[in-house]
C-alpha cells in the first residue's frame, strides 16, 4: 500500500511539473511572440513613416513617392509567403496616409479661420497673382472677416448677349449682419447674367445660390431691343447693389452705378453729384476691356454720355409716339371761328421766337359765362388744339381758347383768339409731340 501510494505521488507531482512547465513555455512563447510581432511592426511602421514622411517632402517633384501598386510590392518583397501581414500592414499604410491628410485639412482650416490681415481689398484686374485674393480664404479687414467666394460661371447666353460671365474691376463685399456675427461676410470677384429679352429681366449670379434680381425700365425698353441696354438692380443676394443702374458700354462691358442727368438741351448729360468715372465699377467678360474704360475717364464719359443721349432720344420717341390726338369738333368747319383762331395764334407765337404748326378746333358748342348775381351773359368761349414748335425745334401740344362777347339782346360780337390756356389743362396738352402729329379722321 505504501508502494503505490509513493508511486501516486510521483505521478501527481511528475504531472503537476508537467503542467506548470506547460505554461511557463506557453507563456514564454507568447511573450516572444508579442515581442517579435512587436519589433516587426515597430520596423514597418518606421519603414512607413519614413517613405511617407519622404513622399510628403518630395510631393513637388513626385520622385519618392509610393503608389498602392509600388507599396503593395515592397510589403510583398518583406513579407514573401504571409498575405495576411501584407494586408495588415497596406491597411495601416492606408490608414496613416488619411491621418496625414486630416491633420493636414485640419491645421489649414484652423489657420484660415483666424484670417489674413489685410489693409485693403486690392483690385483683381491691377494687382499680381500673389497679392489677388485667394478663393475660400478668410481676410481681416478692420477687424471684420470676409472670405473669398470662388467665381461662377453658369454658362448663360441670350441672343442680345448681355447674358455670360463677368469679371469686375474690383472686388466687392458684402458685410456680415453684424460685427460679433460669426459667419465671415462675402467677397465677390465676378457674377454670370442671365438675361430673357422677352421679359426684360435678368438675375446676376454670385454664387449658384446667392442672385441679385435686375430688369430694364419701362422707358428703356426699345432701346434694349436694339442693343443699348440700361438696366437697374434690385432686391436679392450679393453685393449691396440695390437700385444701382448699370449700363452696357459696349456687347460684354458694364458700367455700374451709371448715375447721370440730363441738365440741358445744349450741355446734355452729367454725372450725378460730380462724380467721376474712376469711382464706378466696370464689369466686363473680357478683363482686358476693363482696363480700356477703367484707365480712360475721359472715355468712359465720353461713351457714357453718348449712350444716355441716345436712351433719352428712343424715351421721346417713344413718349411722342404715345400720345393721342384730340380729335377734330364741329367748330372746326366754322370759318369765322378757324380764322379768328389762325390769325390769333400766329401773331401770339411770331413775338416769342416760336411757331404755329399745326391747329385745329376741338369743341362742337359755345360754352357761356355769366354774372354771379344778375345771372345776365358776360360771354361765350370754345377750346382748339395747337401743335407749338419752341425755338430749340421740339413741339409741343397746347390749348388755345376762342372767345366771344356778349352784346346784349342775346346776340355776340365777333370771336377772337383769347390766349393759351395754361391753367386748368389735362393731358396730352401741355407734353412734346411729333411736329407732325395730326388728329385722327
């Protein structure tokens, strides 16, 4: 009994040796195994870093950069016969290159977000690539941000072609809605019309979603169908550009903030408050017209003007053609009457410098005045129409009265031509007409 309880212990104690020589040797290859596994990788990461970081320097030149391919053969020629550690490792690669790039997306939008100062917004037309302002920047201008917006070009056209691209002489701003407003305001290099010639409306783009609404005036609009186009901005996005007239110098050149008046007849047009041309804006699809206006004031005026001459020309036209004749009164076959009225206004207009055109009688009936009290006829008058033509060669339409006297027993005297009536007329007298301009039959 004694044997084989010696013998049991031997074996429970060989076994136990056994077992805990097991483990240890377990853990011992694990330990080496992780110790390996570990120095493995700490050499590919190193070797990864430093073709990344060698990729990265030389990213100009593009000689010491991996592609996929290129990478996945160098992880092939260290590890021959392991797919697994091949993939493992292009993955980590993979991985360490979109780290790289988010840091590097990261640092660019954090130093964009504090903003360039600027002391001014330069001109994009005058100023060098270096100094023109760079699309999605942030710029700091007396302690307010802006951020460059990119062009648009949505690619418009019309048959007048007003619609396209524009390129401006200076960038414009629109300001943020306060100054502890955390969204930066706007900066603009350019805008695309779209314009529809049958409606005479148009949107300018600033950016696919920001559009500033235009149309050309009522008075304007023959000359638009010919080609000299005046419009006028009005509510919308972009700029601060609301009621600012713009004015089509030549096909493809805008003159913005085109502010004139016409003073006289013999002087004609000028630039409103004694501006100058160096103070408006040029816009234009070629940048090379812009210089042609925005270094030549004198011709910028000059073009200006002329356009403005020929607008407020087609407007008469148009206003003359507009109105409608009186039409002719029975009185009109009264000789007594048309001779009275003749004679009358010619000798009324040859001591004034101007001349009876055209005249005619508009009433059918005597129209009678009496006393307030007694009630007794004073006298009796009737109405014509008089085309004038004033010395400068313009017509205009006038009133003229024929009067005649009460001389008791309910009998008149003779008419005769009694003035023209310039106080309680109504249109079209008292407005320009064509020299030729007759009544209807």
């Amino acid at each position: 009994m004694k044997k084989y309880t010696t013998l049991f212990c031997l074996f429970f104690a060989s076994f136990l040796f056994h077992q805990t020589a097991n483990a240890q040797f377990g853990n011992m290859l694990k330990k080496a195994k992780q110790k390996v596994t570990g120095k493995i990788e700490e050499k590919a990461s190193s070797t990864l870093e430093k073709s990344i970081t060698s990729s990265n320097n030389n990213s100009a030149s593009n000689t010491n950069e991996y592609s996929d391919e290129e990478f996945k053969k160098e992880l092939a020629k260290k590890y021959p016969n392991d797919k697994e550690k091949q993939d493992f490792y292009f993955k980590k690669y993979k991985e360490y290159q979109q780290k790289q790039v988010a840091e590097k997306e990261a640092l660019l939008a954090k130093e964009n977000s504090k903003g360039k100062v600027v002391n001014e917004i330069p001109s994009p037309i005058e100023s060098s690539e270096e100094n023109k302002f760079k699309d999605n920047q942030i710029y700091v201008l007396n302690r307010t941000k802006f951020k460059k917006l990119p062009a648009y070009d949505g690619g418009f056209s019309d048959k007048m072609e007003l619609s396209g691209y524009y390129h401006l002489s200076q960038y414009f701003v629109r300001n943020p809605s306060s100054h502890f407003d955390s969204n930066p305001g706007d900066i603009y290099e350019g805008f695309s019309i779209e314009y529809d010639p049958a409606t005479y409306q148009l949107n300018a783009f600033f950016t696919p979603d920001q559009k500033r609404y235009g149309v050309v005036p009522e008075n304007y609009r023959k000359s638009a169908d010919k080609g000299n186009i005046q419009f006028q901005f009005g509510m919308g996005g972009g700029p601060e550009w609301t009621n600012a007239n713009v004015l089509l110098l030549e096909p493809g050149v805008l003159l913005i903030g085109a502010e004139v008046y016409h003073k006289n007849d013999n002087e004609g047009h000028k630039w409103m408050n004694n501006a100058q041309p160096k103070q408006f804006v040029i816009a234009a699809k070629d940048p090379e017209k812009i210089k042609k206006y925005y270094k030549n004031p004198e011709l910028t005026s000059q073009v200006t003007f002329a356009k403005f001459d020929e607008l407020l020309k087609d407007w008469k036209g148009a206003q003359l053609n507009s109105v409608v004749m009186p039409s002719k009164g029975s009185f009109d076959k009264n000789s007594a009457i048309k001779s009275a009225a003749v004679n009358g206004l010619n000798k009324y207009y040859g001591k004034m410098s101007m001349s009876n055109v055209y005249q005619y009688m508009t009433s059918d009936r005597w129209s009678t005045v009496k006393h307030k009290v007694t009630g007794v006829p004073l006298y009796q008058w009737a109405v014509g129409a008089v085309v004038q033509k004033n010395s400068d060669g313009q017509c205009m339409l006038q009133q003229f009265i024929v009067r005649r006297d009460y001389t008791g027993g309910g009998k008149y005297g003779s008419p005769f031509f009694n003035g023209i009536n310039r106080g309680s007329i109504r249109a079209p007298y008292g407005t320009y007409v064509k020299c030729d301009a007759r009544p209807q039959k």
